[in-house]
C-alpha cells in the first residue's frame, strides 16, 4: 500500500439515516483525485454509532462503488465475536483488508503483543490486517521493537497506520529494522490529519492514511515527495497548514472536516450521528476565513459549493 488511503467519514442526513449517495460521491472524487485507496469505519467514520448491518452496508457500498480501488474497512471493537462477524462479511464483500486499534485496557508489551496474536486468529490468518497505532486516543505505547514483534508473529500484518506524536523516530527506527533485516517489509501510511506529513515521508512513509478534509492536497504532496521534488510538495503544505491545523482539533476535528467536505459539494448535509460534539457560529465564521486565506494559494479553496 502507497499512496493516499483517506479516511471517509460516514455521511448521514439531517436525521440521521445513512447517506448512501454522498458515500458515491465521496468514493468518486477519492477516484478522481489521486487516491490508492481508501478507509471506511475508521476512527472518524463515527463506527461506534452504526449498527451491525449499518457498518456492513456502509463497507460494501464504498467497496462496490470502488471497483478495483482498494477498501480497507476498521473493525475494531470490545470482543473479538464482534471483530470476527465485522471482518468476515467485509472480506466476503471484496474489502482488501481489515483495521485493527489496541483496547485501551493494553499496558504491557506482552499484552500488546498477545491482543494482536488473537485477534488475528479470529479474523483469520488469511484476512491482511492494519496495526493502527494511536495512543493518543488509544492510550497504548506500542514501542517500535512491539511492532516488530507483531509483524514477527504474525504473517497478515502488512501495514502500520502510523499516528504516534511525536513519532518521526519511530518511523525511521522501523525502517532501520528493515535494512538490518530483523523485519519484514511493511507499508507505513500516516495518519494525525496528515499535520507532519511532511516529515514523515522524508523519514521513509509510504504516504498518508487520514481525512484531512483536502485529500486531494495530500496525493499531491505524496506524489512530489516520491517524485524527489521536496520543495514544491512543502510550499503547497504549508499553504494548507493553518486549516490542517485547525481541523485537527480533539472533538470539533470532525464537524470542521465535514463541513468543508459539504462546502466542496461531496456530502448533503454536514450531520454527525449522535452524540457528537456541536460547533459554534464563530468556529464556522473561522473555517471560512481560513478557506478564503487558503484560496490566494490553491484554486480547490475557491470552488466551493
């Protein structure tokens, strides 16, 4: 996995029923723009507040409407009854792979370790997994010598989804284990809103995997990172840092996200399921100014809904 694998929020309507279209819309554009793939049911795609059968059709209309893009679908949860059923009807409906976060009960290396043994059992040996590390919102330390070990233990990790903070040396001690030959080859994809993106893929990323809610400026930065070209894809993130910055706020992140993405004509309405953490007339006033500020610089600021 390389590239730019967003991650989509779960488009719902004023009153809450699953926006089946603005998921189109949204697999489309990922499409148009530059994208190797994408995430649903992550941590931002409100997964807690589906349903079962909610969370499977949300899967498999953005893995139908995909076609040959891949789909990595989250499936974390309390049990691994519920990991098991989640990741077996997803694969069966042609995700490429499943996401898995740590319970924040994990505090040992063992425990770490011995959670991602079993659950990769539950799901199967055959189902490729993302260790999604996050102990910001996780509160579990993974250290790089764990991931090592996960990936020693277990053949169907095949990526790390990278959101420690901060994590640079992480990143460049995992690439280290690689050329010593203690570890296999991974992908890395970077989360964190894409807000050290730059770094990361100077430290050896393989791209970006979060929803910053102007994917298409992180495939740019990506493609002219890989292409050599470190000035340009710095000058174009730099310009979008100020509202990259803001949307990455805890709680708020994704009302800014999803307004936008209804600013930019992808979802119908900007709703969150709840609860969800409202935002004030003056935070929106502010996302505006920011846009405005953004638009002297990249043209995808200006055309708005």
């Amino acid at each position: 996995m390389r590239g730019v694998f967003p991650i989509a929020p779960t488009p719902f309507f004023d009153d809450g029923r699953i926006d089946a279209a603005s998921i189109d819309r949204l697999v489309d554009f990922y499409r148009a723009c530059g994208c190797t793939g994408l995430t649903v049911l992550g941590q931002l795609g409100e997964a807690p507040k589906l349903e079962h059968a909610e969370a499977v059709d949300v899967a498999t209309r953005a893995v139908r409407r995909a076609g040959d893009l891949p789909v990595v679908v989250g499936v974390s949860a309390p049990g691994f009854a519920a990991m098991r059923a989640l990741a077996r009807e997803v694969m069966e409906r042609g995700a490429a792979g499943v996401m898995i976060a740590p319970p924040n009960t994990l505090r040992t290396d063992d425990q770490i370790a011995g959670y991602y043994r079993r659950a990769a059992e539950a799901i199967g040996a055959d189902v490729p997994f993302v260790l999604q590390d996050y102990p910001l919102s996780f509160s579990v330390q993974i250290a790089p010598a764990v991931i090592r070990r996960i990936v020693a233990e277990n053949a169907s990790c095949v990526m790390l989804k990278h959101e420690d903070w901060p994590g640079l040396d992480k990143i460049s001690a995992l690439r280290g284990y690689e050329q010593d030959g203690s570890m296999r080859r991974i992908s890395i994809l970077c989360g964190n809103g894409g807000l050290f993106l730059d770094f990361e893929m100077a430290r050896g990323a393989d791209g970006a995997n979060t929803g910053y809610c102007f994917p298409d400026m992180l495939c740019d930065v990506v493609r002219l990172s890989q292409a050599g070209r470190r000035d340009e894809a710095q000058d174009l993130f730099d310009a979008q840092l100020p509202l990259l910055r803001y949307e990455q706020q805890p709680g708020v992140g994704l009302a800014v996200r999803k307004y936008v993405l209804w600013r930019r004509g992808l979802l119908s309405s900007m709703a969150q399921r709840l609860p969800s953490t409202p935002w004030s007339p003056k935070a929106q006033a502010e996302v505006e100014w920011l846009l405005q500020r953004l638009s002297r610089h990249d043209a995808r600021a200006r055309v708005l809904a």
